[in-house]
C-alpha cells in the first residue's frame, strides 16, 4: 500500500496479490500449512445460487444478517481472474509467494487466538 501511495497514479487501481488462484487451489494450500487432508466438493452452479436465493430469504423472514446470499453466491460461482502485473510493473512491487502470505496470516490469527489450529 506504501507503494501504491507513493508511485501509483491518482484514480488507478492496483491487485496487491502473488498470482490468481481458484477457491479449491486456495484451501487445499490452507489446509497444507495447517496439516490437515484436503477434502473440498465442487457443487454445482444452480445448488450454489440456490442456497444463496435459500439464505437471503431467511434472512429477510427472520430480520437477522446472514454471512451468504445470493450476491455472493453469485461472486462464488464466477470464473474471474486477478493479475499484480499492473503493481509489479508501475509500482514494482515485490512479490511473495502465497505460502508465506498463508503461513503469515495464520500466525497472526493464532497470536490473536481467533484460531487454535
């Protein structure tokens, strides 16, 4: 973000991440760090948005915030890509591989104790 306030350019956006990972390609790296077996389903793209349609309307039936609805359930079945090319090349930004950024992150949320794993 320092980089980005100090070289980037007023209205430009930049992607501060390594490379474009796939949900399934992200938790399997997860659980690597934390020692634990990947076991992670593919559902289908309708049972996705149809959980989504499910928890939106609970949410308005019962007046209480669900963590899912359809709008992300949508986001979740999107086929997007993500690249740092533009950070690296107009800011250039450094690059960490996502297993340190992963094994990062989780000592934190450890020292913080949000988890035990």
């Amino acid at each position: 973000m320092i980089l980005a306030f100090e070289k980037g350019k007023c209205g430009e956006s930049y992607i501060l991440g390594h490379r474009n990972l796939s949900y399934v390609e992200f938790f399997k790296m997860v659980n690597r760090a934390i020692g634990r077996e990947s076991k992670q389903y593919t559902l289908p793209k309708t049972v996705v948005l149809l959980a989504g349609l499910c928890s939106q309307a609970a949410q308005k039936l019962t007046r209480k915030k669900t963590v899912f609805n359809y709008q992300i359930s949508k986001m979740t079945t999107l086929q997007t890509y993500y690249s740092p090319k533009k950070a690296v090349s107009e800011l250039g930004m450094p690059q960490t591989p996502i297993e340190a950024a992963i094994e990062d992150s989780l000592r934190g949320l450890k020292a913080y104790g949000h988890i035990t794993c």
